[in-house]
C-alpha cells in the first residue's frame, strides 16, 4: 500500500493540471476579493474586512475540493493508469484507497495554499482587518475544512467511476449545490428533506438566521462540531460509495 501511495504522489508531483487547478482557484479569489472592493468603492460601503468574504471563501474552497480532484483524476483517465494497475493485479479497493489518501493529502496542502493566499489578497486589497476578525477568519477556515475533504471525496467518486471528467464533474457539482437545494424545496412538505439538508456541507458554508442576527456554523463550538461530523460522515460515505462502484464496474 505504501509503495502505490508513493507511485500517486509522483504521478500528483508531474501533474501539471493540479496546477491548473490551484491557478483557477487563485484567480478566483482575486476576482472575489476585487469585485466586493469595487462595490464598496462604486456605492460607498465599508466592505474592507475580511466579513463579506466568509461565504464566498467558503464556496471557493469546497469547489477548490471538487476541482483537485477533477484535475487529479482527468489527468489518471487520460493515461489509463487506473487500467494499467488493474491489470496489473492490484486490488481495486487498494487502488481507491491509495489514490484517496495521497489526493486527500494534496487537497489539504491546496486548502492551505489558498487559505494563506486568501488571507494575503484580502489584506493587499481590501486592508487589514482588526484583531477579532481575524478569529473569526480562522474559525471559518477550521469549520470549512472538513467540508472541503467531504466535497473531494464526492468529487473523487463521480471522477474515478464514470470514465468521463465532464461526467464527474457535473455530477459532483449537483451533488454537492444542486441536490441540497432540491432538498430544502422539499422540506416544505416533507420534514426528512429538511433534516437531509440541514446536514448537507453547503448549508454549512451558508449564514444562518436565528431571527435576530445571521451567524455562521463554525461561530460556536457545537456548530463547529456538526461542521466536522457532517464532513466526517460525507467523507467516509462517499468513500465507501466510490469503493463499492470501482469494484462492480468495468474498466476500460
């Protein structure tokens, strides 16, 4: 297992559509970070904090999830390397789990990455915020972690077992912003849709009302933990999920 583990990461290290990936992310902040200056410039708001942003940065890093994996994986189709290890006689399962643990860990390098690059963006364009924002920052960047690893490990199910990037990558997408919206339609009649979207990783990263003040999950400790289980859970899920299907499909 360590050896396959070893043979992905060199294969990730001479992935130059990884970079891609992270590149895409990077400009994506800078136009974020870009357009809410503009507006607060254009109409006059105090939007130079790190305040406006914490959607948004959440948004941006479960979608950086999606996109590793994307691009991590096109790159495997395109080379037929998950045929050749199989007929290699590798094991499916150790195939999955080998690829899950060495993009598990790139993505949170990339998660990082981004974090650290967000943070210096925000601080050029929109100025330094104060000491308790930047706790508040934080937080969000701890709280959206585990939602970031849950939106890869759905991504890398659709991508390894459909055999087509554009495939995987519309079905991880759905998965991830579509279904929860469908399910918060249908909570209006059905109370277990509302319960099912409660717990899905993109209501995490949205503010919520409590009919006072908006708050973000990951502002208190018992959010924070339901941010972790829902990300724990979504993460163990989908990679059983992914398993299971690499075994029953065929491969070509």
């Amino acid at each position: 297992m360590l050896n396959y583990i070893k043979s992905e990461f060199y294969q990730i290290r001479h992935n130059k559509s990884l970079l891609w990936a992270g590149g895409i992310m990077a400009l994506l902040i800078i136009a974020v970070a870009g357009f809410i200056k503009y507006f607060s410039s254009r109409f006059g708001a105090d939007m130079a904090t790190f305040s406006p942003l914490y959607t948004s940065m959440s948004l941006i890093f479960a979608v950086s999830g999606i996109f590793a994996s994307f691009f991590e994986n096109g790159e495997h189709m395109r080379h037929h390397t998950l045929k050749n290890s199989v007929a290699f006689g590798i094991h499916r399962s150790k195939i999955y789990i080998g690829k899950f643990v060495s993009q598990f860990i790139t993505c949170t390098f990339m998660y990082l990455f981004l974090a650290a690059f967000y943070i210096a963006v925000t601080c050029v364009v929109l100025g330094v915020p104060s000491g308790s924002e930047f706790i508040s920052l934080f937080r969000a960047l701890a709280g959206g972690y585990p939602l970031c690893i849950c939106c890869f490990s759905i991504s890398m199910c659709f991508f390894t077992n459909m055999g087509n990037g554009a495939g995987g990558l519309w079905s991880a997408l759905g998965v991830v912003y579509v279904l929860p919206n469908v399910f918060s339609l249908l909570s209006t009649r059905f109370p277990i849709f509302d319960f099912l979207y409660k717990w899905s990783p993109v209501n995490m990263t949205r503010f919520q009302l409590d009919g006072i003040k908006r708050f973000a999950f990951w502002d208190t400790a018992s959010g924070m933990a339901h941010c972790y289980l829902t990300g724990i859970m979504g993460t163990v899920m989908f990679l059983i999920i992914g398993m299971y299907w690499l075994e029953r499909r065929e491969i070509r």
